[in-house]
C-alpha cells in the first residue's frame, strides 16, 4: 500500500474515532412509558406529589383533601409537618439515589394518624400501573380494631363524590408483617390472594405494585380492574367492580394508622412512633417491576 | 523432412523459410511471361513472336557435358548424354549445365515422356529436334522450351545462374505439373500456444462505485429492510486496494419485544479490496473494519424518543465488477457486517429492552468508474 494509501486510512480511521468517541458503545434511550415518577431526589423533594398531607386526628392537616391537581405542598416543599405526623425527604434508608421519603405518624390513644404522598387528576389513563418501594424500619403490632394503611386507592362517582375503592394494609402476623386488601367496592377484605398472607420483609425494601383500570371493559380475569404485586410476583387479581368508577384517580402512599404499638416496648404502648420510608414512586403504562427504572 | 536442396541450388535458398517452391516458381514463371511479353514486342515489332523449336546439334549435346562444367554439378550425364533433349549453341550456359539443373526440377522420366512424345508427333522425323534450345547473345541468352521463347539479359554473364533460371523456365514450359516440388512438410505438432495473457490494461488509481442498496437485518436486533444508496472509493493500481465505502438508508420500521422503533443503519467501511482482473469480470473480495450509525426512534412508548450512535464492527463484501476493461462498468456486491457489541435499546421503565442487530446483509448494484 502507497504511502498515500496509508495516509487516507489513518484520516478515515480517525474520523471514525473521533465519532466513536462521541458515543460508541453507549445504549439508545428511545423514550418512556413512564407518565409520572418520583425518586425524592434532587431539588424536587416532594413537588412531584399534588399533595403531601399529614393531617392528625384533630384536623390539624397541611392540605386538603380531594381537592384538585396543584393544591396542596408547594413546589421544593421537602416536609409537611403536624403535630402527629410528618412527612420529609430523608436519607436515611436510601433506595435508589440518595433520599426517600419519609412518613411518620405518632400514636395517640385511639387515634387515627393520617399521612399520605398522594398522586391524583384527570390525567391519568384508563390502565397504569402504580409503582413505589416501602422500607418498613422494624415491625408494629396492629391492635384490635386497629389498621396501618400503606397504599390506597380513590375514585369519584359521576356525580364528582369521593370514594374510597382499595386499601391495602399490614397485619401484625407475630413476627412478621402480611398484606392484606380491603376491598370498599364489596366492603370486605379480599381473600383471594394468590398467596395466602403475604409477608413483607421487615428491614428491607420490598416493591409493591398496582395494576388498576377505570375503563368499562376492565370486567374480567383476563381484563381485570385491579391486580397487585409484591416483589414481582402478583398476589392478586380483583376481576371487576360494581360501584361506579371514573377517569378521576387518587393513588396514596399511605401510613395511615389506628391502634398501633411497638412490640419491642415493654409493656406495648400506643404511643408508638410509627414510621415506614419509600422511594420511587412511579405511575407507568407497563410494569415496572423490581428491575423497572425510573426517569 | 530434408530440405529441397535443389531449389536451394538454384540460389532461392533465403526463399526457402517462408516461400513455398509453388509459389517461387509462379512468381518466375510471371516474371517470364512479362519478360517473353516484352522481348516478343522488342525483338520481334509486327506480328507476335514466332515460337521456333530449335534442334540441338547432337555432337554438341554430347560435347556439351564434361563432368563439371557447369559447375560440378551431379548430372545425369548418361541421360543428357543419350537424350537429345536441350541443344543449342550456348557456351554459357552450356545445355549441360541447363540439363542438369532441369534434373533438380523434373523427374527425368518426364523429361524423358516428354520427348518420346514430342517424338511421336513427328513419326516422319527420325532425328526429332531437341525439345530445348539454349541460344547465348552475349550479355543476354535466350531459352526456347515448349514453343515458347525467353530471353535473360544477365551483364555478369553468370553462366551458373543462366543455368538454373533457363532450368526453371524449361521446367514450366515442358511440363509445369511435375516440376518437383516438395511437398509441404507435415504440420509440425507445436506446443498448443499458451492462452494469450489478458490485456493488461493499466489500473485505474481511483475507482468510484455508486450504486443502490439493500440491507437486512439479521439475529435478535430489530428485524428491517432497508433500501438507500452506497457509494466506494477504491484507491490504488494494484490487485489489492484501498477501498472507503459509505452508505445511507432510509428508515424501516422494527419491533424488539414490544417495542416498535424506526431504524436506520448507515455503514461507514474501510478496508482492503483484493481483487482478479478479467476480460470482462473483475471478482473481488473486500474485507476491513467499520462504524455504523445506528439511528433508533421508539414509536408506541408514552413519550417516544429517538437517539444514535456509533458501533464499530468488521464487514466483508464479495463483488464482481462487469465490463472489467472499461472506465465505466457495472457492478454487483454482496455485503455482510458483523457488530460484536450491538447497541442497548433502553425505554422506561423496562430499561434494556435489547440491543440493535448484531448481523447485517446486503447487497448493492449500481455504476462503476474509474479515474
């Protein structure tokens, strides 16, 4: 090969270079099915939630309640605090990134503490699935006649009235913690889990997702209005509704708790403080999944 | 086969190589019909000239060939000697020496038919003439044969050349089938002739192909067709070149496992081109390394997104070029490329979803010119 010949190679291959240089090897990010996410990272502390809501017994709260998309904690807002109930961006228990939220409830004498993150609006579509990882600290004894609430579900009737539809809480198992659902469209617990109580993890992150559809046809096994998932694997499937629904949606991270008592306290008291973390909530047109990722 | 040393004799031996006794022996006998042509119209004005047999004295005849007066030559002196065949009073050439170099040209059997013949149309001449006379003027001679007459003018007064053209010429009047001739010498088995080697015609330095093109994804990547244009640079004279190729598609539509992406590959090559040059086809082979834009843009994700990069990866290609010998020719090529390390296709919130394909074919068509 001519001196000239190597000359052109070695130009060639260093325009190559050079456009290799700019992004060889890297992956293509083609786009999300992602509608809304938030990893309480950076400044958008909890912005991306329409309302952060702790709110005590007493009707002290820091929002509304069923009020429309932009009420509620104002954009940067990193905690909304009552008396009995706070709500902040924390790293104390890290997920993904560097901060989680936060929600904590302080236990009165038959007291219900609310507080929530809660995601609602018009805007949502008729199937998504709803994704967060909770991070339960350590595990809380559930009283008689008490609750601890980590997830619901709202909607609106035709006539713009609010409903609770799905409740999905803890039960105090012993030594561990089980799901179960409370279904407000039948009144009953559901008791068609798949797996037959589903323990959390205590001390470590556990992923729980929804699938729920406000759309007519949402009436079957195959179709169905809801299903749920705990680390991937799905432990429910709620085929139908009879109440009605509409295209208003209100999706909480919740911890919500009545009777609630530390089991590692001698005797149990109900002034526990109550407290579980989460991170990367997600709202998504396909399943997120424990490998999901998250804009 | 020997060669015909009689005619060589005659001093036509620098003929011999390339000329045939046939064609020798016309071209005298041409050359003395024009010559009896214009000494008939020179020496004998009027009427055309008178053919005169003229009879041979025959003492003469006999005194006429002493061993070696013509030059050494090995006559069949008995014949000449018995044979009242050429007569004449020429000292130069003697009859003798014409006889002898006649026995180089005719078979003595038909000199001697001839004469038995000649001597059967005379019945009532006992004594018939000689069918040949040798008359010397000087610086010219002359030949009677056959009713026919010649003169030669030779300054040099060669009497050994005299001889022989007087021979010839006594040959073709008398009997021009038996003049010997030497039959053509069998065809000599020659090496079959080797294939002549092509023409070599001088390499072009630049050669530029532009053509259109077909690619197809193969393997696990996004499966499309994709149609668009290439175009080549082949640079260097020799059987093994410099070759830069670039090509661009258009956008084909794909899927990866639920995901429908629009893509576009577009190789960049650069390598080496061994090639075979023919009469009319020129084969090659190209092999090398290159980079490939690979463009991706999703299509049915809530919020589609398009990116592109670059993967390197190698190519071979196999071609023919038609019209091998021409600036301007045709061409054909196929073409694989192989990325080792595709690209990741990521979308939210599944992550990777694949990657781009890992194996390209094609094939591109198109004009072929040369510089």
């Amino acid at each position: 090969m001519k001196a000239s010949s190597r000359r052109v190679a070695l130009v060639v291959f260093g325009i190559l270079g050079a456009g290799c240089g700019q992004g060889c090897g890297q992956g293509l990010d083609v786009g999300s099915d992602v509608i809304w996410s938030s990893r309480f990272e950076g400044d958008a502390g909890l912005s991306e939630w329409t309302k952060a809501w702790p709110k005590s017994w007493n009707g002290v709260d820091g929002g509304g309640m069923g009020g429309d998309p932009g009420t509620g904690v104002a954009a940067g807002s990193v905690s909304n605090k009552s008396a009995s109930s706070m709500i902040a961006v924390s790293a104390a228990q890290g997920h993904t990134g560097s901060h989680e939220a936060q929600l904590q409830i302080s236990m009165t004498d038959q007291q219900q503490i609310n507080c929530s993150l809660t995601r609602t609006g018009i805007t949502l579509p008729e199937r998504a699935y709803y994704s967060a990882w909770y991070y339960l600290p350590q595990r809380y004894s559930v009283g008689p006649g008490g609750f601890w609430l980590i997830m619901k579900f709202r909607r609106r009737d035709g006539n713009g009235t609010q409903h609770e539809l799905y409740d999905l809480g803890l039960k105090d198992a012993g030594t561990d913690m089980t799901l179960h659902l409370y279904n407000w469209d039948k009144g009953t617990n559901e008791s068609s889990l798949d797996a037959l109580n589903p323990q959390v993890p205590i001390g470590t992150w556990f992923q729980l997702e929804a699938y729920y559809c406000y759309a007519p046809e949402c009436n079957s096994a195959s179709d169905p209005a809801f299903s749920l998932w705990l680390d991937g694997a799905k432990i429910l499937v709620i085929p139908s509704r009879t109440t009605e629904v509409t295209s208003w949606v209100a999706w909480e991270i919740s911890n919500i708790g009545l009777s609630l008592t530390d089991p590692n306290k001698t005797p149990p008291t109900t002034s526990a403080t109550v407290t579980l973390f989460a991170d990367d909530a997600a709202i998504s047109l396909k399943p997120v999944g424990r490998t999901g990722q998250l804009p | 086969m020997p060669q015909p040393e009689p005619l060589r004799s005659l001093g036509y031996g620098r003929f011999l190589c390339d000329v045939r006794v046939v064609g020798l022996v016309t071209r005298f006998a041409l050359f003395a019909t024009l010559g009896a042509s214009f000494d008939a119209h020179a020496e004998a004005p009027g009427p055309a000239p008178e053919v005169r047999e003229l009879r041979a004295p025959r003492q003469e005849s006999t005194a006429a060939v002493p061993a070696g007066a013509s030059g050494g030559e090995a006559a069949p002196q008995s014949m000449a000697r018995s044979s009242p065949f050429i007569g004449g009073t020429s000292t130069c050439p003697l009859p003798a020496s014409v006889w002898t170099e006649l026995g180089t040209l005719v078979p003595t059997e038909r000199l001697v038919a001839y004469q038995a013949t000649r001597a059967a149309s005379s019945p009532m001449e006992s004594n018939p003439p000689p069918a040949v006379e040798i008359i010397d003027l000087g610086l010219k001679f002359r030949v009677l044969a056959g009713g026919r007459a010649r003169e030669y003018r030779d300054d040099a007064q060669d009497c050994t050349y005299r001889a022989r053209v007087a021979a010839v010429f006594v040959a073709l009047a008398v009997d021009p089938a038996a003049v010997l001739v030497e039959p053509p010498p069998p065809p000599v088995p020659t090496p079959a002739p080797a294939s002549p080697p092509p023409p070599v015609v001088p390499a072009r330095l630049v050669q530029v192909e532009i053509g259109v093109a077909v690619d197809r994804s193969l393997g696990t990547g996004p499966q499309a067709t994709q149609l668009g244009g290439g175009l080549r640079v082949i640079l260097g004279r020799g059987p093994v070149a410099l070759v830069v190729g670039a090509a661009a598609f258009l956008a084909k539509d794909a899927e990866l496992n639920g995901l429908r992406v629009n893509q576009r590959h577009d190789p960049l090559d650069l390598g080496l081109r061994a090639r075979w040059q023919g009469s009319f086809v020129e084969p090659y082979v190209e092999i090398g390394l290159g980079l490939a834009l690979i463009y991706e843009e999703a299509l049915n994700l809530d919020t589609n997104a398009s990116g592109q990069t670059v993967e390197p990866g190698g190519f071979a290609v196999i071609g023919a070029r038609l019209a091998a010998q021409s600036r301007v020719g045709f061409f054909v090529a196929g073409r694989v490329e192989w990325i080792p390390s595709p690209v990741q296709i990521r979308a939210l919130p599944t992550g990777v979803v694949g990657h781009a394909p890992a194996f390209w074919a094609g094939a591109t068509c198109g004009l072929s010119v040369g510089f």
